[in-house]
C-alpha cells in the first residue's frame, strides 16, 4: 500500500531464510539473550513476535483500508471468545508453518516443541465462546470489515483438575508469562459508570433531559489482537477491554498510613475484568456478573461512536456504517447503552435514537430452555444501573402500547410481551429487550429457529412475523481440520484439491472415493494415527492404556444434565454388566473418553463427573473385563485437548434430549474429523442428517413433539425402570453404591433425581432406543470396510457446516456489509 499518510513498513519477507533472520533478531533485541541461554519458552515468544511481525504489517493494510473507504463494519459482541492457541493457527492462515518449522530447525529448535508452550487463551467457556472464535475466523477469511469485541480476562473460569473423582477448581492465570499475540492501547480509555443517581432537567427548548450522576466510574482499556484470515489477506481486530481504576489508590488512607485501604478501590475496580463469570450462586457474584456485561458493552459502543464521529459530522449515516450483532443476551443491555448514548449524551430525540438503535442491532438466541433466558432483579437494574432501568421502562411502555393497538383488550399478551416479568418478584427479562431493540432476531439451527417461534418466542413470533429466521451455526475447518487432523486435510488436498479450505462445498467431491479401496486404506491409517497419538497423551497423562483399535467413543462438551452425560453412563454400566456376565461374547473393544468442565456452583454436574471417575474406577480395573472396555475422563477440557481428541474419535455422542440443544458444533467438528455421529433428533443433528445421510448416522430416541406429548401426558419414568431389567440393574449399581462402596449413598440424589423427582430430562425413556442404537454401533464396527465407507461420507456431507457459509448469511440477510478485498499491490 502506498499512502503518503501512512508510515511506511519494511515487507518482513515470507521465505525460510527472512524468518530465520527475525528469529535471530528477536532473540537478541526482544530476548536479550544468546542462543545457549534461551529457554523453550523464549523460543515460543521469539516465534509468536516473528509471525505476529508478518500479521501486523497485513493488519494495518486491513485497517486503513477499511477506514479510507468508509466500510460499513460488523461489531459482534461477546462474552466470551474462545480463541485456543494462536500460533499454530496464525502459521497456518498466513502459509507460513513450513519456513517456521525450517528456520526453527536450523537453529536448533523443533517447532512442535516450541508451539506446546503456548497456553491456550482462557477468554471462553464452551460452545458459545468457539462459536465466535469461529466467526472471527471467518469474517477474514472472506474479507469482512469486523471487529470482535468482549472482556480480557486475566484469568479463565477455572483449571480443572480432578482428585479422588472431584472436580477441582484451581486459578487459570493464562496471561502468568504475558501474551505476545495482544497489544495494549493505553490511550484508548472509555469510562465506565454504575451506581448513581438520575437527576431530570428541562432543556431550554423544552425536553426533558436526564443526567446520570454521583456515579463510581471505572475506566475500560483496550488490548487489540489480530486475528487473520486464511490467505493472509485480511487481518481483522479483535478488542478487548480490562479494568482500570479511574484512580490509583485514595490520598488519604494513603496518608495515614492505611496502604490496604489506599488500593481497595483500584482493586474494587478492576476486578470486572479479573474472573471469566464469576460464581452466579451469590447476590455479590450475580451483581459482578451484570456489571461485566454492562462494563464491556459501554466501552465497545463508546468505542464505535468515536471511530464514526471521525468521518461524519452527524447520526443520520450510523446504520449504513456499523452492525451491532449480540451474541446471546449477555450483551443485550447495549440496546439500552445506544439509547442512553444517543439520547443523553448526543441529544437525539428518542424517535431518532430508537430508529437508530433497531436498525443498528441484531440479537442470535443460544437456547430453548426458558430458565436459561437471562433476567435481572429490578431492584438490582435500579442499583447498578440507574439510568438503563428508566430507559428499558420507556422501551417497554411504548412497545405494549403498540402491542395494545395491534391486540386490543389481551391482557395475558401485554404480561407475556413485557420486558418486565412481574411474576414472582419483578425480574427484567433480558432476551425479550433484545428482541424489541433488534431488527433481525436468529436460532441456531433450522429446529431450534422453529421451536423459539413456537415456545419461548410465540408471542414475538405473532407480533412480528418474520423477524425470527434461522442462521444454522458452522465451524472453520482451518482450525478444525486443516490445524487439528493434518493427516487427514492432507489425504483429502490430495484427492481433491485445496480448494475445500475456503468452499468446504468441495468435500462432496470425496463421495466417489467411499468405496475406493486405495483411499479407504488410507483414510483408516490417518484415522489410526490419530487413535494412537491421543492413547499416548492419555497414557502420558493419566497414566491409563487404551487400546487404540477399540472403538473411541466421545463425549465432549460442558457437563449438563441437558447434555445427558448421565445416559452415557447407563449404557457404559449396561455394556460393564453384560461382559462382565459372560452371555456377550460379541462385544466390541470400547473406549468411552467424556471431558468437560461443570460450572463451579453446580452440584449436579460436579456429581456427574464424579459418578463417572467412580465408575472408571471400577471398569478399569476389573479383571474379567479384560480390556473390552475402558472409561476415561480427561480433565481439563480446552480448545487445544479437542485438537487432540476430535481427530481420533470414532464415534461422537450428541446425545442430548430433543428440544433442548439449541444447535451444537462439537457434532460438526467431529463428523468433520470422520467420526459416526449417534445422536438425537435435536438442535443441528437433524440438518445434519439431511447432509450426509440418515442412514449414515446413528439416530435414536423421542422428537421435540414426542418428548412434549409425553410431559403433557403425564411421564412416569417408574414404568421405564420397572419394565427393563438392563436399566433397573444399571440404577440401582449406581443408588445402592457398587462404584462407592466406602460411601454408598453419595449417589442418591442422582437416582432421585430419575426416579423421584420426574427424570426431567426423560433419560429412561431413551434409554432402550439408546442402548438398541448402540447395538447398532458394535455390529457395524465389526465391517471397517463399511464404517469406513460411513465416515467418508459424513465428511463430505459436511460442506454446509463451514462457518464461511454461516457468516456469508449474517452478512446477507442481516449485516448488510460486503466483502473489502485487498488491492493487488497489498496482498502481494
């Protein structure tokens, strides 16, 4: 690019010999050290500062590009992003990996080795962070001006561990050596305010103003990332905000002597930006949870106000620069900020303001469980945000007067309508503002955009038909195929080309090659490399042998009852009792590998995990199982441990009840990877049978509509348990203590729960479709030819699950922004 504006930068140069130079380079000018003295973690920084040296210079391109062409530009707005390492991943988009690996090695160095170093970014919890790590990814990969914007959480919601079979909490202090990936921006501050009053005034014209004040304000500070897209071509922002005290400690306790109380504040302060979701069991801990949410959400609006004032003069152009897409409802009180902004702090009339806002914001729902809808007390809103209460009440007032004039005399309506709930103890309800304040409202997954219009959202969806539509989630396959399964992204680029890497459509390409015998070898060898690779990390770790040749049969994902780690387990006691009985000699060898983290204050969840470390306990070392069948819970489930896991699955459990997974994506990353799905008719299992095949999965159990009729009709799980000599053998093991002797009641709660008190989430009416599908599973295992010829076709089925075609529809039918390709002479 040339721009007599614009400082020029050398080109950092892409070849072995360039990067050899900036390693040494950094080695001595950033490391300050010799070669004999730099440890494998200086490596890792000398390699990050070397690649990240070749993202800045495209990263500049992008953003002055976009600012000289005055974009329209998307803001997605998360709580969470979880992005995993950047190393791997950044070689990879920028086609770099091979020089990296050379130069490494000529100095001495493996880049294997160096890249383990890395911690992973702990800025997310699960499906909704990697989601919009996803969407980043995206966005550049197909020339979208972006910015993501969210918290830098010094620490990550926790490290687990597990000891005696109990999930342990310990801190995840991933920025303990620095991040050479961000860079911080102490010159952009934005305050943020809670508590206060609202003081109300005429305007000399005759308006009512409000000013917010007496307010504790806490400053927000930005740390940019890049984030580049594959090709190298466009590297976007991702922004995060920390905490900063608007003062460094209090004079006066200073003066006295009294250094503790001196600093409370600033540490007060700057814990918003400390702890990703903090325990939500406590009022304190819900309190600081709003105040993140509210924290972030200031400063990011703030922020892209500023960035529009430099090149317009007034508001009237916002909605034709900036889309404001709200990741869930964590985000949603900026409907509330944007008014508070545009009416209080810009002086737009409310009108104005409110067409500004609707067509400025657009809202992605993750749920179809009403109790996971986000609602604040009142008296809370009225607390910390004194102001946004006032506003969110003139944001309801109006709208049920529209309602009423569309719906004269339905009273039950308006209450249903209302961001308000008024029953038991006045709550605001979070998703149905973000649905007033949105122009476009989007599910997940065909099934669940359909369940929201008819369930949580009906009253919306009669009100204003159409606005709900259904965006169906996807994930990258640069992460999680080309980074992840190297053996397999190379197998498929050469059968096919690379063009599946940008059109994940080419995959369907791969169905002439399901029944070549040459390529089913081969796809069977990357697949057992795989199995062999995580056997070891797993021996390494957790000192337990697997067989590799047995059927690895996954779970992965947060531990929920929803989730029904519970019903796996029955099958896994099923399968224990029936070798264990000598009457199923044709049983299959079995791995069953669960990972994932329970939410620190949920005590069911944490029993699962331990119910499933007892029954391991017990499985594993029983002699006359005799290897057939192992159970493994690996702690610590993260982005870079699903690398490792997803591309040697066999076997992916989606296992949820139907009508409560709003979508899923660890289902498209290991079907992606080759794995045989068994699951559910929920969330995006159902699309993805229409892809690659019903008869390609293994589906069981009730419908959305079946699990409904059966609650309507009146469920009694008893006549499961009492009809089914598998399953009532299987629950009393685990109420009676088989796999805790020493303790044999600690697992009541859990056979209450399925026997006392509803099975909720109707595991025992599956459980006999659950254990027939998995009979299904073992005899199909039997035919490596024929799983094999399955797999395939489940990877090339899954070309409609790229993220690139996800983001290409929010682009289209909600963001309205088109693509911003580099200039030949920029990308060169």
């Amino acid at each position: 690019m040339n721009n007599k504006a614009t400082p020029q930068h050398r080109n950092a140069g892409m070849s072995k010999e360039a990067v050899e130079v900036s390693l040494g380079d950094h080695l001595i000018y950033t490391s300050s050290k010799y070669h004999t003295d730099a440890t494998t973690h200086d490596w890792f920084q000398i390699t990050a500062l070397t690649v990240r040296d070749r993202l800045v210079e495209r990263w500049m391109e992008t953003m002055q590009r976009y600012y000289e062409q005055d974009v329209k530009r998307t803001y997605y707005l998360s709580l969470e992003f979880l992005m995993g390492r950047t190393l791997g991943n950044a070689m990879l988009n920028l086609g770099m990996e091979e020089q990296c690996k050379a130069a490494l090695y000529e100095l001495g160095q493996e880049l294997e080795v160096v890249a383990e170093v890395e911690a992973d970014a702990a800025l997310g919890n699960g499906g909704l962070g990697r989601l919009a790590a996803c969407i980043l990814d995206s966005m550049a990969t197909l020339d979208l001006p972006c910015y993501g914007y969210g918290i830098r959480y010094e620490y990550g919601m926790f490290r687990q561990s597990i000891e005696n079979g109990i999930q342990m909490e310990h801190p995840d202090n991933w920025l303990r050596y620095g991040n050479p990936w961000e860079f911080p921006r102490p010159e952009l501050l934005y305050p943020v305010k809670f508590y206060g009053r609202v003081v109300e005034y005429r305007h000399e014209n005759g308006l009512l103003h409000h000013h917010w004040v007496d307010t504790d304000d806490v400053m927000a500070m930005a740390y940019d990332t890049p984030v580049p897209g594959y090709g190298g071509k466009t590297v976007n922002n991702m922004r995060l905000w920390a905490a900063k005290s608007s003062r460094d400690f209090d004079l006066r306790y200073f003066n006295q002597g009294n250094y503790i109380q001196a600093v409370a504040d600033k540490n007060e302060s700057e814990n918003l930006s400390k702890v990703l979701y903090p325990n939500d069991t406590t009022e304190m801990g819900r309190e600081l949870r709003l105040k993140q949410q509210y924290f972030f959400v200031s400063a990011s609006l703030q922020d892209m106000l500023f960035r529009y004032k430099k090149k317009h003069s007034n508001w009237v152009q916002l909605p034709d620069k900036v889309a404001v897409q709200l990741n869930d409802t964590h985000p949603s009180i900026a409907i509330a900020e944007m008014m508070r902004l545009m009416v209080d702090v810009h002086h737009q009339t409310w009108e104005e303001a409110w067409e500004l806002t609707t067509r400025i914001f657009s809202y992605t729902n993750h749920t179809l469980m009403p109790e996971a809808l986000e609602t604040w007390p009142v008296a809370m809103l009225e607390s910390v945000l004194p102001r946004h209460l006032q506003i969110i009440y003139e944001i309801n007032h109006r709208f049920l007067q529209q309602v009423m004039h569309q719906f004269p005399g339905d009273g039950e309506l308006l209450q249903r309508l209302s961001i308000i709930d008024e029953s038991g103890g006045r709550r605001v309800r979070m998703s149905h503002l973000a649905i007033i304040g949105s122009h476009a409202v989007n599910g997940v997954a065909a099934l669940h955009t359909e369940l929201i219009k008819r369930t949580i959202f009906a009253d919306f969806e009669r009100v204003m038909p159409g606005k709900i539509i259904n965006i169906t989630n996807g994930v990258t396959p640069r992460r999680w195929l080309n980074q992840a399964n190297p053996g397999l992204s190379r197998l498929i680029t050469e059968y096919v080309g690379d063009v599946w890497l940008t059109d994940l459509d080419q995959l369907k390409r791969l169905r002439e090659f399901a029944d070549n015998e040459v390529f089913q070898q081969q796809f069977r060898a990357v697949k057992q490399a795989n199995k062999a690779r995580l056997a070891g990390m797993i021996r390494k770790q957790l000192g337990i042998e697997i067989d590799p040749s047995s059927i690895f049969d996954i779970q992965i994902k947060r531990i929920h009852e929803y989730k029904r780690q519970l019903l796996n387990m029955l099958h896994v006691i099923t399968l224990y009792n029936r070798i264990r009985s000598g009457n199923h000699p044709d049983v299959m060898p079995r791995t069953v590998i669960i990972a994932g983290k329970a939410a620190p204050g949920y005590t069911m969840a944490k029993r699962i995990i331990r119910l499933v470390n007892d029954v391991a306990e017990v499985v594993n070392n029983d002699q006359l199982i005799d290897g057939k069948l192992k159970l493994v819970f690996m702690p610590n489930y993260d982005v870079s441990n699903a690398e490792r896991i997803v591309p040697a699955a066999d076997l992916s459990e989606q296992i949820s009840t139907a009508g409560t997974e709003a979508s899923g994506t660890g289902n498209m990353k290991l079907a992606l990877n080759g794995a045989l799905t068994i699951c559910t008719l929920d969330g995006a299992n159902v699309e993805m049978g229409d892809e690659v095949g019903t008869e390609n999965l293994f589906m069981f159990g009730l419908s959305a509509a079946e699990v409904d009729l059966l609650r309507r009709q009146g469920y009694d799980p008893l006549s499961y348990y009492n009809g089914n000599g598998e399953l009532k053998q299987a629950l009393d093991m685990i109420a009676t203590g088989y796999f805790c002797p020493d303790e044999p009641n600690r697992y009541q709660e859990i056979s209450d729960a399925l026997l006392k008190n509803g099975d909720h989430f109707m595991l025992l009416a599956d459980y006999a479709a659950y254990i027939a599908c998995q009979d299904k599973v073992n005899e199909l295992y039997r035919d490596p030819k024929e799983w094999t010829r399955r797999a395939i076709l489940n990877v090339a089925g899954m070309g409609k699950f790229s993220c690139d075609r996800t983001v290409r529809e929010y682009a289209e039918r909600v963001w309205h922004v088109a693509p911003i390709e580099p200039m030949a002479s920029e990308s060169t």
